[in-house]
C-alpha cells in the first residue's frame, strides 16, 4: 500500500495535481479493492501500480486541472466502467454530487463496495443503458457535468452524454492523442445536440503519451429526438 501510495503522489506531482492526505489514502484502498475484484470480475486490464496511479487515477484527476468545477456540482460519468473517472473525482473531491451510469450491474456492485468501504455519501449508481437514462425525467439535463472516458468517438459520445447535462453546463470527454481530426468531424453533431465546443486542453500524461479534454458547453435544450437508439447511433452517427 505504501509502495502505491508513493507512487501515485510522485505521479501527481510531475502533473502539477494536488490532493490531501486522506484522498491519497482513500486511492490506495480503491487500488487494493480494484484489484481484489478484478479476480472475479473483468474491471481493467491494467493493473501493475504505477500503470493504474498514471493511467487511470491521474489521468482522471487531470479534469480538475483543466476545467473549473464549482463546490457541489452534479456530475455524472456515463459509461463509468470499474469508476474512472467519476469515483476518482469523488474522493479528491468530496463535496461533488455524483452519479455512476453503467450498462454492467457487476461493475456497480464492484463500485458499491469501494464507497462502501470508504463511507462516501452522495454517490449514487445506475444501472442502465447510456441512451435509456437520458431520456428518463430524473437523468435528462439534470447535471453540471457529465464525463466520460469512453472510447466511442466523439461525435457518438456526444449523443449519449449531452442529453444529460442542464443548459449551461458541460460534457467533459477525455480522449487520448490525435483528436483533433475527431473533434473536427463531431462539431455538426454537438451543434444539433444544443453544445459547442469552449475549449481543448492538450497535454503529456508523464510517459503514457498524449491526452486530450474536450469540453462542450451546452448552449440550450437538446431536442427531443436525441438520443436516438443505440442501433442507430452506431449504424449512421450524426
């Protein structure tokens, strides 16, 4: 545990990244239960400490570097997978409002028990297609920030997770390198989505290469029509 924690706090300071003590330790026992799990259930392939400290639990953490998240935001991270980087954000900063969307319920449980075990109240996990909860009453436009790692591109994340966000809020997408071609070709789709791109933060993860953080303002309500069904956003993306 001490060899991670040593780990994790080099790490986020060759990124400029801080957190408290606490945070820190919390990480360590979020790392222990995660591999523990990953016995049992296929939560990441990555799992070597320094791997998962920069690749998984910096790397979320660079969100609070680059983009302004007020006290007590509601945040919701779409597609959430074994908590990255929604669950990593929660602990380094306790005050946020979270939600954890996933299509896997074992990968909940999973998520359950590391809150669980670190007594983190606001957290609340959802067991549901990304395209089905933002077209529910109590999901769609409810939240500051919606996140995602996922590795659709980004004009397909963008129907899945804007829907979510209220009107003068964001969808933070973190992509790895050469977005820009992507971005590029998602602008007509986060348009007819209600969004617009306010910024992209480029920057080198340590030695795990290149990283990008999109961030897309919603300008207004996003029609009805959108999100569509998962077959047809896969078969003809906008």
């Amino acid at each position: 545990m001490a060899k991670f924690k040593d780990i994790l706090i080099r790490e986020l300071n060759l990124l400029d990244i801080k957190i408290n003590d606490k945070a820190a330790e919390n990480l360590c026992t979020y790392y222990d239960l995660l591999i523990q799990w990953n016995q049992k259930i296929n939560l990441t392939a990555i799992t070597e400490p320094k791997d998962v400290a920069l690749k998984h639990f910096c790397d979320s953490l660079t969100i609070l570097k680059y983009i302004d998240v007020p006290k007590f935001s509601k945040i919701i991270d779409v597609g959430t997978g074994a908590g990255f980087p929604g669950l990593v954000l929660k602990i380094a900063r306790p005050d946020i409002k979270l939600t954890l969307l996933d299509s896997l319920n074992k990968r909940l449980i999973f998520l359950s028990d590391v809150c669980e075990k670190l007594e983190l109240e606001e957290v609340k996990t959802v067991h549901m297609r990304a395209e089905e909860g933002s077209r529910k009453q109590e999901y769609r436009e409810q939240f500051d920030f919606s996140v995602s790692r996922a590795v659709a591109r980004l004009n397909v994340l963008s129907e899945y997770c804007l829907p979510y966000v209220k009107v003068g809020g964001y969808f933070i997408a973190m992509k790895a390198a050469c977005a820009e071609e992507e971005i590029v070709q998602a602008k007509e789709a986060i348009n007819l989505l209600s969004g617009k791109i306010s910024s992209i933060n480029e920057f080198e993860l340590s030695d795990a290469g290149i990283r990008t953080i999109v961030a897309i303002n919603k300008k207004s309500a996003t029609k009805k029509d959108y999100p569509r069904t998962s077959a047809k956003i896969k078969s003809k993306p906008l």
